[in-house]
C-alpha cells in the first residue's frame, strides 16, 4: 500500500516545496510581476512540466508518457479560457497589480484541493456540477456583450455576482482594499475585503473549467495518477501565463472589443458542450486568432488610444 501511494506523497512533497519557495521567498513582499519575471516563471514551469514527463516515459513506459503530454496539452489550452476570466475579474474589481499574484497563488492552492477532490470522485460529483457549465456559458455571453455596449469608462461589474452577494449577507465587506489581506478585524468584528470576494470568484472560475477538463482528460486515460499531475503541473503555470499575457497585450487599442469576442466564443463553447464538443486545441486557435487580429489592428493604428489596456477598473468602494 505504501508503494503505492509514494507517487502521490512524493508528488504532493514537490508541489508543496515549489508553492512554499514560490511565496516564501520569490513572492514575500508584494509586487507588480514584471512582463520578464512572467516570462522566466512561465518558462521554468513548463520546463519542470518537460521533466516531469521525461521521468513519466522511463518509469511507467511510452504509453503511460504519451497520456501525461496529452494530458497536459488538454489542460493547458483550456487554461487559456480562464486567464482571460481572471483579466475581467481583475478589472471588475480594481484589483492593484501588486496584489494579483497573491490572489491566483492561493486561487493556485484552492484548485489543487478541488481537482484532486474531483479526479477521485469523477464519475458522481462531475455529473452532479455539470449543469453549471450552462450558467457559465450564459454569463460569460451576457458579459461579453455588456463590454461593448458599456461606455469605454466603466468596466462590467461582477459585485451584483450572486456568490458576492451571499458573502454580504454572511459578513460585512470592507469599502476598499486592506493591503494584500483577504479579512481584517474592526473594532472586534471580522470583515472580509474585497480581495477575498476576488479569490472566491476566481475558485469559482477554476471549478467550472475543471469540470470541463477533467473529463477531457479522463477521455484520454484512466488513471489517475496521470489526470492528477499532468492537471496540477498545467494549471501550476496560470499564474505565470496570466502575467504574460496581460503584460504584453497592455496598451492595445483593441484589447476591450477582443476581450468580449474571447468571452462569447468561450460562453458559446460551453453551451455547445453537450452537442458538439470543441477541440482544445481548436479554441486554442481561434483565441490566438483574435488576439492576432486585435494585436495586428492596434498597431495599424498607432496613437494615444481612447481607452486604456484594459477596461477600467471600478472604484473599490462599489463592491462594499
């Protein structure tokens, strides 16, 4: 039995280590993560993913090798649907950059629970969520729409989220941010900040994407061995990933009508799921296809823009 579970216990030991190294020490003080820093951090997270699966080829053989690559190549395309609902949780609510990589850290430590919690109880909790996708879906159309309609000045805001609004009820929400805390205490009563109702969305986010992709995965092998780290050591990358692209697509004019076309192509997949399932590998093409087309009309049209990189931000304050 012990044999069996030292794969788990040495894996769980590694990603605790890098979590801990990650906060502890790279990530102490907190800072707005430069473009470069994102990029080293995405680059050494997928080279870690490459060893890792190096090591997966010579112990459990070709096969089980050539599941993890898919595996993780699944989970990472799908990742790149949630980035962008970071950046419109993040805009919504006015998060500092500096504060942002906390956020997905713990968002980071949130999902490993989560999924490893699904991995092992697949076949009934997935069937039992999976209605949410087709909430999901609707909301992320509605919301794109709503970023072109909306006057350039105002972001869509999430604080009307019924997640938000059920943690109001439970407890008082500070009128702005605390620093990088996600509850302070005032005058003997506990108070949730803002930061916190950014991380419950973010949970929330990954959840309903995990119930997408677990299954995909699972489409592709049946262990769960496999399911389990080739899921983690993708999703171990978003944070760096996120940075990277929101730093280089900072200061595209286009960046808003782009954002909201992402949202509805990714809510009208999620609606389709049970009809006509998409190719990860497809919906990874079509993003990059309209991030090409944003990129591509921005520089065509040089000049101070009319609106900033992304929508902006509403007051803290809206969300007490």
């Amino acid at each position: 039995m012990f044999m069996e579970l030292l794969p788990w216990i040495a894996f769980l030991a590694m990603v605790g280590a890098l979590l801990a190294l990650d906060l502890g020490v790279f990530h102490r003080n907190a800072h707005a993560v430069t473009k470069k820093e994102a990029l080293v951090w995405s680059v050494a997270w997928i080279g870690l993913a490459a060893v890792f699966n190096v090591g997966v080829y010579l112990i459990q053989g070709q096969e089980r090798g050539i599941e993890w690559t898919t595996g993780y190549l699944i989970e990472k395309s799908l990742a790149v649907d949630n980035i962008f609902i970071f950046l419109l949780i993040f805009s919504s609510f006015g998060v500092p950059l500096m504060y942002q990589h906390r956020v997905l850290f713990w968002g980071i430590v949130g999902a490993l629970f989560m999924r490893a919690i699904l991995i092992a109880a697949a076949g009934v909790l997935l069937g039992a969520l999976h209605w949410v996708i087709y909430l999901f879906g609707a909301f992320l159309i509605i919301t794109g729409i709503k970023f072109l309609r909306e006057s350039d000045s105002h972001a869509p805001s999430l604080d009307k989220n019924p997640l938000v609004l059920l943690v109001k009820r439970v407890m008082p929400v500070t009128g702005g941010y605390e620093g990088q805390r996600f509850f302070v205490r005032r005058k003997g009563v506990l108070m949730a900040t803002p930061l916190f109702l950014v991380l419950l969305l973010v949970e929330t986010s990954d959840l309903v994407f995990a119930v997408d992709s677990i299954p995909a995965i699972y489409a592709v092998t049946d262990d769960p061995f496999i399911v389990f780290t080739s899921n983690i050591l993708a999703i171990l990358g978003l944070r760096s990933l996120y940075f990277v692209l929101s730093g280089y697509l900072a200061g595209l004019r286009y960046l808003k009508p782009a954002l909201a076309a992402i949202l509805v192509f990714v809510g009208i997949k999620m609606l389709l799921i049970d009809t006509y399932k998409i190719d990860p590998l497809v919906s990874l093409a079509v993003i990059l296809g309209i991030l090409t087309l944003a990129v591509g009309a921005s520089l065509a049209r040089r000049g101070p823009p009319p609106d900033t990189t992304q929508p902006a931000p509403i007051e803290p304050a809206a969300v007490h």
